[in-house]
C-alpha cells in the first residue's frame, strides 16, 4: 500500500514527449504495400473521395438520473479541487557506481478547499520529499498551489499532522477565488452507496472517477509507521497524483479525503483508501490554530537552529529557557546561563550554553521542527528518552509526560554517542 502522491503537470507533456521523438526512426522504416487495383475498384474510390463528408449526427439521449448527478456535482466541485506541486533543491541523491548526484524529483499532488479563509487540505505526503526508498526525507522548501481557473500562487504549510498524514496550507490568493467544499459526514456512510473522487492521476487535473463505497472502518499505514482508523475504502478509481483529493458523496459533500491505494503494480486495482470526513473536522481546525495535533507540555523553550548554531550547539537545538516546576525542570534540563559579572547589554561572550538535545528516542534531532514532529508521532503518555550534550558529555533524560512528577535520578545519565 502506499501514497498516492505524482510528478506534477509536467506528466502531460510527458505522455506526448514519449512518443515524438520515436516517430523520426520509424518513419525510415515506414513503408506503405503496393497494392494492384482494377480499373473499376479505382473509379469507386474516386467517386466516394468525391461525396466524403461529415455524417449526419443524432440528438443526445437526455442524461439519466444518475448521470446529471454526477455531472452536476463536478461542476459544483472543480472549482474546489486545486493543483499542488512542489519545489526542492536542498536534496540530491547520489549515484554509487558512477558517483553521479541526482536532484530528488519534487512532490505533487491535489488538494481542496477547506475555508473562505484561504486554507487548503491536503496529503501530508503529497508536500513530502522522498528518499529512493521510498520513506519521507524532508518537507520541500517551495509550495505552489494551482486553481481551478489556471492561476497559480504560492503556498505555506501552517499545519501538519504527520500521524494523520494532513496538511493544511494557506494560499496566497484572491479569497473570492477560494471555494470552499460542503462537509458531509463519515460516521453515517454506508457500504454500497456510490462516491465519487477528483484530483489529478498522474497530472491530468480535475479527473472525475466514479465508484461506491466499497468497505469501511479500515486500518490504513502511513509512511511515518502510525495508522489511520475508520478510513473509507472505496473502488472509485485512485491513481498516483489523487492523493489529498476529495472523496464525495451524490450531493457533492465532502465525505473523505483520498490517501491511499493497495496494488502490485502502482496503479488502480480499484482498492483506494480515504480518511474519512469526521476525521479532517476534528483534526484541521486544530492544526489551523497550532499547527501540531499532539505537543506535550515539556516546559522547554529552545532556538531556532541558526541561533543554536551561533552559540556554538554544531548539531542538534539549544534549550533557551526551562519553566519551573514543569517536566523537563523536575527531569533536569539545564537553559543556557549568563556568565556572573555579565554587563548590560549582555554579549554573546557571556552566553554559557545548556543542553542541547540532539535526539529523542533514538532519532535524531536537528531542528525544533523536528522534535515537534516527533514529540506527536509518540503516543500520549509514552516514555521519552533525550539525548542531550551537556558540558561536551552525552547524556540521557527521560520523561514521562503520563506522572504528574517525574524525579531525576536514575533515568538520567551517561550514554555512549
């Protein structure tokens, strides 16, 4: 099972791409058969050259029931389902036979429009930059969101669930322009009624498949290893380059968002799988208010990595500041200090730093981004081991956010680097 995220709209000059240039060879070889005719087969095929013209065309049958609703909810959608791709250039990979270093090809993939604020749903992986295999490497650094009407603006990641695999971006554009989906909902969906899914399979934007809800309450995995409950599978046709795509219902309500499929060969085998609609309202207004789901109350305020840098922390993030009496306080984190003697305005001279934590449960951290992506991929109330360069020593500090008072003492220690 994987994502469905695709390579962009790119992919349509692509298809045409892949066959021009296998034309001028061909033609070399291209020979037409000599074929002997009689005086009488000729005459009839210059008469009929003589008489060829368009055939008269028929009245279109008038759409069923069934066929005016679905065209009656694309056109009320379209204008929802939005392009997303993606710019990175900090990443490469390198070619071990001939040493050759490649750029990671960006992420792309579809999204929708949640609010007339300006936000828009979508995959997390779809905003995702892969390693060669397969798992998540990294967000890329540029975003651009392309609407129904052409226009493409820029885009900014203001929410993230990892466990989840959501997205919530801000676009930059226009709010008339944004409009937003009708919500239905999920815990009422049942299996046999009939769904269907936009997005964009393999860049060809604004698909329209249709299917039925084919099962429910699915446990689906993402790449981060956390699994989705409750997801909504469905035989609706979903390919590379739907995912973050609605899943609608016949009234044209958001009933899911399109994440996954199961298949051998990478394509639709008519198994697609999507979060459900209850899911996305409980979980994006949160992440539009704080960004993470999941943050624990550590007590600890560190620097961003330029400034833990520039106190001399090469690797990992600086702890500003500790609140009192929090966790990380009873667990022993040390802040950075002032040195005594120290005189107004303080200089960076008198800065004498404290820990700098540079992993958590055995992965390692670089950024305070990062250790909040951590921090909510651990269940509630699970053990967290930091590692932490105290004084140039690596040390251990366990917390245990489920006790109202972790003690110091023997969680925390020397460990080997």
């Amino acid at each position: 099972m994987g994502g469905t995220g695709a390579g962009g709209r790119r992919a349509r000059i692509g298809l045409c791409m892949l066959v021009l240039p296998g034309l001028v060879p061909a033609l070399a070889q291209y020979e037409r058969p000599k074929q002997e005719l009689t005086a009488p087969e000729r005459e009839a095929i210059q008469i009929n050259r003589k008489l060829a013209g368009p055939r008269p065309t028929t009245r279109p049958p008038a759409l069923s029931k069934t066929e005016a609703g679905r065209v009656a909810v694309f056109k009320g959608a379209r204008h929802s389902v939005v392009f997303i791709s993606s710019i990175t250039k900090k990443w490469f990979l390198e070619d071990n036979r001939t040493g050759n270093r490649y750029q990671v090809p960006p992420a792309s993939g579809t999204g929708f429009v949640w609010d007339n604020l300006g936000h828009v749903v979508t995959n997390h992986h779809v905003i995702t930059v892969d390693d060669p295999a397969g798992g998540p490497r990294g967000e890329a650094e540029e975003l651009q969101v392309t609407l129904a009407d052409g226009k493409t603006y820029k885009a900014l990641v203001i929410g993230r669930s990892l466990t989840l695999d959501i997205a919530v971006l801000h676009v930059f554009a226009p709010l008339e322009h944004m409009k937003p989906l009708p919500l239905g909902t999920s815990r009422d969906l049942q299996v046999g009624q009939m769904v269907m899914a936009i997005g964009n399979p393999f860049g060809l934007d604004h698909t329209l498949t249709a299917g039925i809800i084919s099962a429910l309450g699915r446990d689906i995995l993402t790449g981060f290893g956390t699994h989705i409950v409750d997801a909504v599978q469905t035989d609706a046709a979903i390919n590379p380059g739907n995912s973050g795509g609605p899943l609608l219902d016949r009234a044209g309500r958001l009933v899911g968002m399109n994440t996954a499929i199961r298949t051998t060969t990478g394509i639709s085998a008519g198994v697609g799988f999507a979060i459900p609609v209850d899911t996305l309202n409980r979980v994006v207004p949160v992440l539009i208010a704080k960004g993470q789901l999941h943050r624990p109350e550590l007590g600890i305020i560190t620097f961003p990595p330029t400034a833990s840098l520039s106190l001399g922390a090469k690797h990992g993030i600086a702890v500003d500041s500790v609140t009192p009496g929090s966790l990380a306080d009873l667990a022993g984190f040390h802040g950075l200090r002032i040195r005594p003697g120290a005189k107004e305005p303080v200089e960076l001279a008198d800065v004498i730093l404290g820990d700098v934590i540079v992993g958590l449960n055995g992965h390692p951290v670089e950024s305070d981004t990062q250790l909040m992506d951590l921090l909510e991929l651990e269940p509630p109330e699970t053990m967290l081991a930091f590692d932490v360069l105290r004084d140039g020593k690596l040390i251990r500090i366990v917390l245990r956010p489920g006790e109202p008072r972790p003690a110091k003492g023997p969680d925390s220690g020397p460990v080997k680097p």
